[in-house]
C-alpha cells in the first residue's frame, strides 16, 4: 500500500483521524451514555456532556474537541512511533510479504496493530481519563487500564478489520492510483 514515507504518514493520519472519532463516540455513547444521562439527568448524551461542562479528562471537564484533538495527537504519534513498523515487522516474521497473499498479508498487519495499539492507548486513557481528584493509587490505575482494554479491544478489533481499514485502504488508492497513473501518463508522452 503505502509506498514511501509519505505516503505511509498519510496513511496513518487518515486511520487515526476515523479511529479517534469513533473511539470517542463508543466511549461517551456506548460505554459511558447512560451513566452520563443519569447523573445529568438528560435526555441525551450531548445535553448531559453539555450540562456537566464538558468530558472529564486530565482532572478538569474539556470541551470535545480539546478531547478528540488530545487523543489524535498521542493516537497519530503512537501509531507512527510504535504501531506501524512494529506491527509490520512482527506480521512479517511470521509471513513473508513476497510469498504471502495480500489478503492475509494485510489482515495480519491490522490484527498486529490493534494488538499493539489497544493496549497502549487505552493505558494513555487510563491516564488521561483517571479519577485524580480521589488522588492516584497504582492498582486503581491498573484496573481502569484492564477494564479499558476489555472494553476497546473487541471494538477495535471488528472496527479495525471489518470497516476502518478497508474504508482507509479504498480511500489511500484512490488518492495516489490516481496520482500515480497521473505520473505514468505524462512519462509515457
């Protein structure tokens, strides 16, 4: 897919950017919704969101976008740091990509991924999202990480594999097919 350095920064910021979005609106709407309405006794999530000032992150109540831009910056930096080359290098010592069908190729690399990057992002969380004003008690902090793994992983997995990635790789080779095919044309003239 992606072929050079570019190309794979691009790649990674359209993955993160869909993922970010989506794992915030699990998170407040299908985790966290109706804990959310009850304590703020509304009728919807975004009213309960709005009525208690924000989403709590960091020990204060944030807007959600200052949320979703938190979660993308250490998200993109992540994936480009840890999760891209180590999920390839790892896919790659138990297939070879010369001999092995893409298809497989590729769904071992998401497998790979969401296996490196669910855990750590949902330590980040853990962080991010710890209840500091009880002050902060290691093993609290581990079970909210445990329990943000069992919560994100199975989401992370069927997101990832069934809907993210394809949509990601359909959008990345008609971006640069194009671009490429581009580049083909005016050399062949």
């Amino acid at each position: 897919m992606p072929e050079n350095q570019f190309q794979r920064m691009i790649f990674a910021f359209l993955t993160v950017l869909i993922t970010v979005h989506c794992y915030i609106f699990y998170s407040l709407y299908v985790i966290s919704g109706d804990k959310l309405m009850n304590v703020a006794e509304a009728e919807s999530v975004i009213a309960a969101i709005n009525a208690q000032g924000g989403i709590y992150m960091f020990n204060s109540m944030l807007p959600v976008w200052a949320v979703i831009l938190v979660e993308f910056c250490f998200a993109y930096g992540l994936e480009c740091i840890m999760g891209s080359p180590c999920s390839f290098k790892l896919a790659c010592r138990v297939f070879d990509p010369e001999k092995t069908n893409p298809v497989i190729m590729e769904t071992t690399v998401i497998c790979t991924t969401v296996g490196l990057m669910c855990p750590a992002m949902s330590f980040l969380a853990a962080l991010f999202y710890y209840p500091y004003f009880t002050g902060f008690n290691i093993l609290t902090f581990i079970a909210n990480w445990l329990k943000l793994v069992c919560f994100n992983f199975p989401f992370a997995f069927f997101s990832q594999l069934f809907f993210i990635q394809p949509f990601v790789r359909t959008l990345f080779k008609a971006v640069f097919v194009r671009k490429n095919e581009k580049t083909t044309r005016s050399a062949e003239v």
